[in-house]
C-alpha cells in the first residue's frame, strides 16, 4: 500500500476555528490554503487576510511566531476554487449550519483532488448527514475532524466516520493527525456532540445544575473544580468564558435538538441555564467579549450575580477542609465526600457521581471503549483523569453501589440505573474497565486492546489510563546500566544511551551533575551515542537552588563557586563528548535546563517546549555557561557576514538573557537563538524519545565528531559601553530597576569578554570565568538573595 501523504491542505472557512487551524498546520510546516467567501469591498481575499492579520494578535498565540502567518496562503471561493486540486486534505470548518456546509460541499466537490481525504471540523453536526451532499466517489473519503479550541494547545482531534467511510482513509488520517500536528486521535460514534462535548457539556450543565441546588457561587465553585480535583486550572466557569458562553450556547442547543428523554435519560438537565440565557441576552459571551462569568475591571476580577445582573467582587476560595480531602486515596476522597455535611462537599461528590453516571449510561452509544471517554477528556477538557479511570481507581463496586443507591434515592439527575455491565461479568470481575488486555466495549461485550497502527511505534512511551498495566513504563523500561534518585541510566536498543533526570522537576543538583558526568564517559566507552531525556515534562528547570543554598551557609561562597564551575565542565564534557549527545526537550528547559541543552550536539524538542535563560528572575546570571554560548553563537554568526562588528550579533542573545525571554514554543526558541536550523522540532510529545534516539544513531553513523576547540572574538569594553548606555536610559525610563541595572551589565560584561579590546580571541573557559565570578558577586547580594528566598517561598518572582 502506497503512502499517505499531505503535501497541501485546504481549510474552508476563515472563522475562529478555521484560521486557527490553519495556523496550526504553518507551526508543523504543512503548506496549508486558507479560503472563505469573496469579500463583497476591496480586494476579493479581505475577509481571509482580516482573519490572517488576526491571528497575530491572539493570546495565547494560534501562530510559534507571528511572521509565520505569511506562510498562510489566502484564496476564496469564487476565484481559487482550482486550488483544491493541489490538496490532500480538505478541511471544512464553516459556521454550525448544515444547509451553509452542504452548500458549500456541492460546490468544492467537481475540484477535489480523486484521491483527497474530505472533512468536516464541527462540534456535533451529523456526519452521515453531511455526507449526504457530496458525490458517491467522494463518500468514501468523507469523515468528520473536531479540533477542539484552541487548535495549536488542545491536544484531542475526535475523528467521526460513518457508514460509507473507508477504514484506510481513517487510518491515514489517524497516523497524520498524530505524528504530523501531534495530537491525540479518539474515534467517535456520529451521535450528538461526540464523546468529549457530550459527557464534557453534559457535565458542565450538571455542574451549574448542583450550582444552584447548593446556593455557591462561580468563583468557590472554579476553585473547587479546577487543579484541586485534578481538572483544568481554570475550573468550570471560567473555561466557560475561555470558550465562549455563545459557543457552549450552541453546542447545547445541539443536545437539545438532537436528543430527547427517550435517547438521554438526563435529557431533563440540558434546558440551557437561566445565568447563561442572561449573559447571552447581556452580549456578554466570556473573553472575547471582556465579559462572562466573570469580567476585569483594572486590576480586580468581578463575578456576574444573576440576581441584581450585576458584577460584583469574586476571588472567594473553597474551604480548605475540601482541598485537604482532594488530596487523599480516591477511595477515602469518594467516601468523605460522599458523607460530607456542608454544601460544598455534597456539591462535589454530585458532580462526581452524576459525571459517573452519565458516561457509564452512554458509553455504549457514544465510544467503542471507555478508552475513548478518559482519552477525550483528558485531553479536551484538560482534566488529569477521566470519569472512569476516578471511579476504578476508587474501588469499582462500592462507587457503583454508592451511585446506584443515589440513584434509587431520587439524588440523581436521571432515575436511568447502572448498566448491568457495571455490576457483573467481567468488568466487576476485574475491578474496572481498563485492564492489561484492554479497555471495555459495551458493544463488544469484552476488552478491546488499542488500535495498532504503524504510528504508534513511533511512540516507545504512549500516556497511559489507570489500569493499562501491559504499557510500558519508562522508569522500569529498557535495560538500566544505572540508577539513583539523581539520575536513571539504561538502553532501548544496546546502542544509545538514555540519562533520565530523576530529581524534582528534574533540576540539576550535584549528584546530577555527577551522574551526568559518568553517563558521558559510559557512552563513549560502550555506545553509539547519549539521550538526555527526563520521561515526564519537564525537561529541566535549571540549577537546584534549594540544594546549593545550604552549601553557601556553612561554606560561603567558595562552594557555590565550586558548584558552578564543576556545573560549567559539566557543559563542557557534554559539548567536546566523543559521542553525539541530544537533548530531548518536552516541557520547560529553563536556566541550567537551557544550558544543558544549548552544549549538547544537537536537541530535538517538542513543538509546545518553553526554553530560555531565566536566572534574572532570581537575581542572577547564567552562571553554567549560557552567557558563554551567548557570545559564541554572535561570534559564528558574525563570521558569515562581511563587517567585524559583533554586537550587533549579540543584542538579540544579550536581550534575551537580560530580560530572561523564554521562547514560548520550539518555534520561537529557535528564534532566540537556543535552537537552532539544524535542530528537530516535533509535534508530538511522545515522539521526541524515538526522533531523538533515531538522530543519535544517524550522527554517529554518519561519522559525526565532536567541535575543535578554537578561540572566538568578543565585542570588548566598546560593546559593553553602547549596552550600558541603553540600560541607563531603561532605568531612567522606569522600565527597570536600579538592581536589575546592575544584573544587565554584568551580564553585558561576560558577554562581551570584559575589559578587553573588541576582536579579542578569547576561549570558552576564559568567559566562563567570568560568569563564575558575576554569578559569586550576586550571590553575596541582599537584593538577589531576597529574589531568591522569595522563589523559594512562595515560586513567584519578587521585582526589588
């Protein structure tokens, strides 16, 4: 069978979810079309270029860096309409409207390409039913695609099929979707809604139901419902405002219209609530419209009271009683709260039982396996387990006989009972739904094991749900050569070497250092080449302060010295090592995370990955050589040009040092500079382990060796005057304080090689002296040591 390719893609529709889309493929370099309607004034494309200048402006940002919204071709319906032969995959993401897109579905399909794969992006329109409009040679290719919002951030894509989809046009699309945008693929069944928005809309409602039942308001029920039940930090309403109070508006009315109490049992709380129908009438439809649930006036959040339609001051918290049982074993959480006296204890073992409840009434409808549920909603609405993976992990029979006895109490929402699968056969037998042999299917009567197609080999450590024991976990995987609290040694394959940081957040202590230090000398021994990869994101957050401080205590400075300069041969062993060493980067590689990672041989990084030089925030500078690496890299990239001036070769890295700039996706880090075009991005997480090892393998089959050690030129006391004359005028401007003046130019000094004559050659170990001795000299500092004293507090920069 040949292979799918997707050299081009078509989006129909410059909407929100359209552009953003589109956005999306530009990050992940597929050459992408973007169409709408001719404008009815100016220039045909206005309504696609407004849409494209808007992406630019969007926070968080649809775009890795604005600029790459020129990549975004723009075309419209009445004069491009041949573009669609080039691509193939043809997206639809217009408005909500079946007659608008069975419109448009007539009028795409004489240009389709004979082989492109077609689908609709919509939240909970029937897919067979927009199959209808399209030629019966096109049927087949035919699927539906819900990107969840945002695009570039949400991590679930539901694909819908439906009865004349091939199964290879699914598998194709799976396999792209996954490896080539990085996300996670769920298919659902073509009812309402699909898996996520319906048992995550459904929930919703419940929630604001039980609101009501229960007398709180929405900023002690978001308090409740966001991290301390292990859900999206933004809780219930004000991810409501996020996604748009008019969008959860419609996507209601889906439900509405399209069930009844016949097909939904809990039809009965899906009437839309009285406080969303006011918003609405109000014109308040959340962010977008600077008022929802909640609105910002200045400084101050506001919360809407449906009562006096008024805003009035929010920020109440939960009573700390709940948050002290959110934290223990789900089988003790469950019981106490199910048992619990006040309103907000029975508000949340409601919302828990009724989310039990209604995913195990519709799982047979909704999804092949409850897989499928806990994957959509983890991954859509952000919640860290899903409803079943909570329930098995309390204890499956006594949540059941706890949900059934409310049930049978009138506590419910809906009188429907348990499914009789929940009680007997082999789901209670194994204590839950998801086992080592699979997840439950309804349908199938049995445990169904997951979809193996060749893109999941791509994945040596898949995220797995509560109960699949049979994956394997990266701590126990592979052969270990070696492994402490510090640092995890082992092998996949016999020829690459894998360095796990194991410590918290996987900071650099000593003993990291130490072990980092012998997996290089093991792999030049016995290996092809070295991973540092640290399984779960983060990559590194740098230097452990709480580690070093101590050492300053009873030894004064001359140990934090000793710490930094074996951490700067550290770098130095990694970047002369006889071997290729790749840095495989998920997460956050901050400070001495992103000095690791800028003296490997190569990095390979996840496209969402945040990495920078953050010292200053601690009132410090990049004391492991990341100033170093600064006026190296101005001193290459000088050499390519034909004029001898280094600085300006050295503002953008100086700049970003100074202000402590973290590149806020692959993309943009590749831009300032800690990436470079030599280096991997990859879209999906669990792929950089595989990339990266395929890279190591690939250097040193190529014959790859280590730099030669050479002197470098630095800009000199010339380019230290022209950067502290700007700093004065930033100080004096009130965009900096006096304190970090002085951190600026004594990161200013290291990266122009002190008091020296500009074009002097100087050596890596000569600048990293001089980093050494900054860093020593803030440390002494009262002001950097409140900096550091307050991150360690409470992890919030302190600005003194």
């Amino acid at each position: 069978m040949s292979r799918f390719q997707v050299k081009k893609v078509a989006v129909l529709g410059a909407g929100v979810m359209g552009a953003q889309i589109a956005a999306h493929l530009v990050n992940v370099k597929v050459p992408v079309v973007l169409f709408d309607l001719p404008a009815k004034e100016g220039p045909k494309n206005g309504i696609v270029t407004k849409a494209v200048e808007g992406l630019k402006k969007l926070k968080p940002s649809p775009l890795g860096v604005p600029e790459d919204a020129a990549l975004i071709q723009q075309a419209n319906y009445e004069e491009h309409m041949a573009l669609l032969g080039e691509c193939d995959l043809v997206i639809e993401a217009i408005a909500e409207r079946m007659d608008w897109k069975l419109d448009l579905y007539k009028k795409i399909a004489p240009h389709l390409a004979p082989h492109a794969i077609v689908a609709s992006n919509t939240s909970g329109l029937s897919i067979t039913k927009l199959s209808e409009a399209l030629p019966e040679s096109v049927k087949p290719r035919f699927c539906g695609i819900h990107f969840f919002n945002p695009p570039r951030y949400m991590v679930l894509v539901e694909l819908i099929d439906t009865p004349t989809t091939e199964a290879q046009v699914l598998d194709q699309l799976e396999a792209f979707v996954t490896s080539g945008l990085g996300k996670g693929v769920v298919r659902a069944h073509d009812t309402p809604n699909f898996i996520a928005n319906r048992v995550g809309i459904a929930g919703m409602l419940a929630t604001m139901k039980e609101v009501e039942n229960f007398g709180l308001t929405f900023d002690v029920v978001d308090d409740l419902t966001g991290k301390k039940l292990g859900r999206a930090s933004s809780g219930t309403f004000r991810t409501a405002d996020v996604v748009g109070l008019d969008t959860m508006a419609h996507v209601i009315k889906t439900l509405q219209d399209n069930l009844d109490e016949k097909s939904d049992p809990f039809y009965g709380s899906f009437g839309t609530p009285p406080v969303l129908q006011k918003l609405i009438e109000l014109g308040n439809l959340g962010q977008k419209a600077k008022a929802g649930f909640y609105k910002k006036v200045g400084r101050d959040i506001l919360r809407f009271e449906l009562e006096s339609e008024e805003y009035v001051p929010a920020g109440a918290k939960a009573d700390e009683v709940y948050g002290r049982m959110l934290k223990r074993p789900a089988a003790e959480r469950l019981k106490l709260l199910r048992n619990a006296e006040g309103a907000q204890g029975q508000f949340l073992w409601a919302i828990l039982r009724n989310s039990f409840h209604y995913a195990a009434v519709h799982l047979a409808t909704i999804a092949d396996t409850a897989r499928d549920v806990d994957q959509a909603m983890r991954w859509g609405f952000g919640m860290k387990q899903g409803p079943f993976e909570l329930w098995q992990e309390a204890g499956w029979l006594d949540v059941a006989t706890m949900i059934q006895e409310d049930i049978d109490a009138g506590k419910a929402l809906s009188k429907a009972p348990l499914p009789e699968w929940v009680f007997k056969g082999p789901v209670a037998e194994a204590g839950g739904v998801h086992t080592a042999q699979g997840s439950w299917s309804p349908r199938q009567g049995k445990f169904v094991p997951r979809r193996q197609l060749p893109v999941y080999e791509r994945q040596h450590f898949p995220e797995k749900l509560l109960g699949e024991d049979n994956l394997p976990d990266w701590r126990k995987a592979g052969t270990t050569i070696g492994d402490t609290d510090a640092l995890r040694t082992w092998t996949l394959d016999g020829k690459v070497l894998i360095a796990s940081i194991q410590s918290k957040m996987h900071a650099i202590s000593p003993d990291v250092m130490e072990g980092l230090m012998e997996a290089v000398d093991l792999a030049e021994r016995e290996y092809e080449g070295m991973v540092i990869w640290s399984g779960d994101a983060p990559f590194s957050v740098g230097a452990d302060l709480q580690a070093t401080m101590p050492a300053y205590v009873v030894a004064g400075i001359a140990a934090i010295e000793g710490v930094e300069h074996e951490l700067q041969n550290l770098m130095l062993r990694l970047r002369y090592a006889q071997v290729p060493v790749i840095s495989a980067i998920h997460g956050m590689a901050l400070g001495g995370g992103c000095e690791l990672a800028v003296h490997s041989a190569r990095r390979v990084a996840h496209m969402e990955s945040y990495i920078g030089l953050v010292e200053v925030g601690v009132g410090l500078v990049p004391g492991a050589g990341g100033l170093t690496y600064i006026a190296r890299r101005a001193a290459e990239n000088a050499a390519t040009g034909t004029g001898k001036d280094i600085l300006p070769f050295l503002t953008e890295g100086f700049t970003a040092a100074a202000m402590a700039k973290v590149g806020t996706s692959a993309i943009e880090s590749r831009k300032l500079g800690y990436l470079l075009e030599s280096d991997l991005i990859v879209p999906h997480k669990d792929e950089v382990l595989f990339v990266a090892i395929n890279e190591a393998r690939s250097m040193a089959a190529s014959g790859w060796r280590a730099p030669a050690r050479r002197l470098f030129p630095v800009a000199g006391r010339s380019g230290i005057a022209t950067i502290k004359g700007s700093l004065v005028n930033m100080r004096d401007g009130g965009f900096i304080s006096a304190h970090d003046q002085h951190i600026a130019t004594l990161i200013a000094e290291v990266v122009c090689g002190g008091d020296v004559d500009a074009g002097t050659l100087v050596s890596e170990e000569y600048l990293m002296a001089l980093e050494r001795k900054a860093f020593c000299a803030l440390i002494e500092h009262p002001k950097t040591q409140e900096r550091i004293l307050g991150m360690l507090n409470t992890g919030k920069p302190v600005r003194n």
